[in-house]
C-alpha cells in the first residue's frame, strides 16, 4: 500500500494528465451533441461529464453545465417533450429526421474530428515509433523469446516477416497474428529478410502454441517488434496522412469488434481502469504517444457509439431511422423496456471489464 502510495505522489502529473486527457475526449463527443442542439434550437438543460461529487457546476444561459471527480462517461440532456412550459417545438421529438441525424451523429463526429486533429499535428511534427500508428510494409523483429519456434529457425532482431505458408505478413503485424491462429503445433513454411544483407531465406519452422480459454493458437514466439517513426511531413502531406491514419484506425477498431462478435468473447476487451492507466502510462511516456493514445481512445469512443444498442448513439441512429419508414413513433413502454434491458447488460459487461482491469493490474 505504501509503494502504491509513493508510486501515486512521484506520478501525479501523469496520473492528472491521464485522467484529464480520457475526460476531454468525452467532453468533446458529448459537446457534438450539445452543439447541434443548440443549432437546431432543441432544448439541452444539462451537460455533465463523469461521475461521483461534483466538483464544478455553473449555468450559462439555459444550460446547466457540470464535472463530477471521476470524469468517465458523461450525457447532455436533451428535451423529449416531457417537460412542462417547453415549446414543442424545442423537442427532439419535433425536429426532421435530418436534424435527429445530425444531433445523434455529432459526438461520433465530434470524436473523429478531434482524432483527425491529433493526427494532422504529429504526421506535421513527426510520429514516434509505436505499435498503434504502423506504416505498411515497416515492421521488423526486436526481440525473439527463448528456446521459441522463431529462434531454433534462426530469426533474429532486424529480420523481416515476409510469408507464412503462402499468405503475405509483410504488410501488418494484425495479419501475422491472424495467419498464426489456426496452425498450433504445425510446420509452417516462412519467409523472411534477414537484417543487414537483405537476403530472403525460406525457413521450415515447427511452430508452438499458446492457450486462450481453452483453445490454442500458432505461436511463433516473438515478443516485440520494432516499428520505424514516421518522418514530419509538409503541412499539405499533413492532412492526407492523417485521413489515411484516421481511416486505418476505424477500420482496425471495427474489425475487432466484429470478430469480438463472431467469436462471442471479450477477453481482448479492457475496461475503463485499463484505458485510464494506459492512457496516464502514454503520458509519462512523452507527449506524442500521449496524443496517439488519445486519438485511439477517440476513434474507439466513436465506433462503439455506432453500435446499434439504446444507450448508445447508435441505438438513437437505428430508432430514429425505424420511425422516419413507419411514419410513427415507436411504442413508449417498448423503448423503455429495451433501454432497461440494454443498461443492465452494459452495467453486467462493465462490471466485468473492470474486474478483468484489476486482475490485469494488479
């Protein structure tokens, strides 16, 4: 408890940074909603972010604006029409499906506008070597676990993964691990380029396994790899890069949550413990990879909103759509009900992660 302690006072800054920084990311979508409120004139009484004792609460003009001591999660009211001496004209329930669009899509926009900032500012200065950001085509071995598959085949730091059995690796770390999957315990062809002489050699490697949840997976046994930085580009360069990097990072962040889905399972899922204590590690790490933490934070609070579940914007987005076709609203106690349902399912999936943090943690 006392090195706990120690630890905590030596790293404050990064711990306030960290905590500050996931905060901001959710003030920022939560503010996209906010805003398109106000554009299209429907009522929004209250913003919060976080939870537990306030710290901080002021009204400016018909808004209550608040920050409780915990800043994760966080809501704007919106006006349903259930509130008495409120135009109904300032109700959600009023506007065009086109204004309920754009007030349902503005945090998920909100996020990748702010994503996409974040990735102007470094591809301009300059994007550290990390395992997130990768170049295609500009990854290579660090370090090869002992007595592994990968070191009796005679792969060394500095090599390069080009083929296993006839599926292309070179490109992305992502389809090495997924080509590994299904070959535990099988002899794999592998092509590499060795390091310093750019010699290909064709390698016959009997690989291992490693057990997730009683299945087991290749293993080739690499523990690291080495992502080159990428070099500041021009300010014009800037923003194509970044709409390649901002696209990229969508695509990997849905990808996994589609096979997360096929495969049923959460187990490569963290909670809200593990994104706080990564995102205060990034920061102890330098501001750059500060930055990339959370604009992958961003990205992830955006594609996850996209999911068609109630108490996301995507459930918004799906009931918005199905009563524009039906012409109508849909039943009140029907919505009610699926919203309850939904919560307790979040609150049980939550609960999880956050035990699954502190085992991971500690």
């Amino acid at each position: 408890m006392i090195e706990q302690g120690t630890w905590l006072i030596q790293n404050f800054p990064y711990v306030l940074a960290g905590i500050t920084g996931v905060g901001a990311v959710i003030a920022f979508h939560e503010l996209g909603h906010l805003l398109f409120c106000k554009l299209f004139d429907v009522h929004a009484p209250s913003f919060s972010i976080g939870f537990g004792p306030q710290i901080f609460k002021k009204k400016i003009g018909e808004t209550t604006f608040s920050l409780s001591l915990i800043p994760i999660g966080g809501y704007v009211e919106i006006e349903m029409g259930q509130t008495e001496g409120i135009e109904a004209h300032r109700t959600l329930r009023e506007k065009s499906y086109f204004q309920k669009m754009c007030i349902a899509w503005g945090g998920i926009i909100f996020n990748l506008i702010f994503a996409y900032c974040c990735l102007i500012g470094l591809s301009f200065s300059g994007i550290p070597a990390n395992p997130f950001l990768i170049q295609r085509g500009q990854y290579f071995v660090k370090k090869v676990a002992v007595d592994s598959p990968a070191q009796k085949a005679g792969i060394s730091s500095g090599d390069r993964l080009l083929k296993i059995n006839d599926a292309d690796v070179s490109q992305r770390v992502g389809d090495l691990f997924r080509t590994l999957e299904p070959l535990a315990h099988q002899t794999a062809h592998v092509v590499i380029e060795k390091a310093g002489t750019g010699e290909i050699q064709d390698l016959e490697v009997q690989l291992g396994a490693r057990k997730v949840r009683n299945k087991e997976y290749g293993l080739l046994g690499i523990d690291e790899f080495l992502f080159p930085p990428f070099k500041p580009t021009s300010c014009i360069a800037s923003f194509t890069q970044a709409s390649r990097l901002t696209w990229e990072l969508i695509s990997s962040t849905a990808s996994s949550l589609l096979n997360a889905f096929k495969k049923r399972s959460v187990q490569n899922f963290s909670g809200p413990l593990m994104m706080i204590s990564l995102t205060i590690a990034s920061a102890g790490q330098g501001l750059k990879l500060f930055f990339i933490f959370l604009t992958i934070i961003s990205v992830t609070l955006a594609v996850l909103n996209v999911i068609p579940l109630p108490i996301l914007d995507g459930g918004r987005i799906f009931t918005f759509t199905i009563e524009a076709v039906l012409g109508r609203e849909l039943p009140e106690k029907l919505t009610v009900a699926i919203h309850y349902a939904t919560w307790i399912l979040m609150g049980a999936l939550f609960i999880y992660l956050t035990i699954k943090d502190v085992r991971d943690l500690f």
